[in-house]
C-alpha cells in the first residue's frame, strides 16, 4: 500500500521565508519536524539555525497548537494545503 502524500506549506519565522513540503500522511508530528527542520537547515545553508531540535516546535496554523511528536499527521486532518509552522 502506497503512503497517502500531503503538500503542506511551512512557514519558518526564523527565516521570514515560506516553504513546500511533500509529507507522508503516515508519518509522526516528531519525524516531519525533523524532516523540514533538516531540509531548511540544508536549503539555507544555515547549520545554527536549529541547533537544538528539541526546543524547535512544529505547529499547525488552523489550531495554533503545537503537534505532540508521537501523533500521525494524518490524525490531526493534516491535508494537502494544509499550512505548518516551525519555531
């Protein structure tokens, strides 16, 4: 069975940029914050910019929550076009 897709856009204030993500549906809040914690780090060629992941939170732009890490995103009714956040 193939894993469902979402583009979400992430929104990084650090960097006052916005971002396209393609996510699995089935993957952890904790595995996509990584994910694009990574790739932004990468992109911007900033290795500081998230130099301690585990204060960094990921959270959803319709709840203004933050994503518990062990919840799927497909749990939280994260969709395709779905916006996140990343602090």
């Amino acid at each position: 069975m193939e894993n469902k897709k979402i583009l979400a856009e992430v929104v990084c204030p650090a960097t006052s940029r916005t971002y396209d993500f393609v996510l699995e549906a089935g993957m952890t809040a904790g595995s996509a914050l990584k994910k694009i914690a990574a790739e932004i780090i990468n992109y911007e060629r900033m290795d500081m910019l998230f130099s301690d992941i585990g204060s960094a939170e990921l959270f959803c732009d319709e709840s203004e929550l933050p994503l518990a890490e062990d919840i799927t995103l497909d749990e939280y009714g994260i969709t395709s076009g779905s916006r996140l956040m990343i602090i």
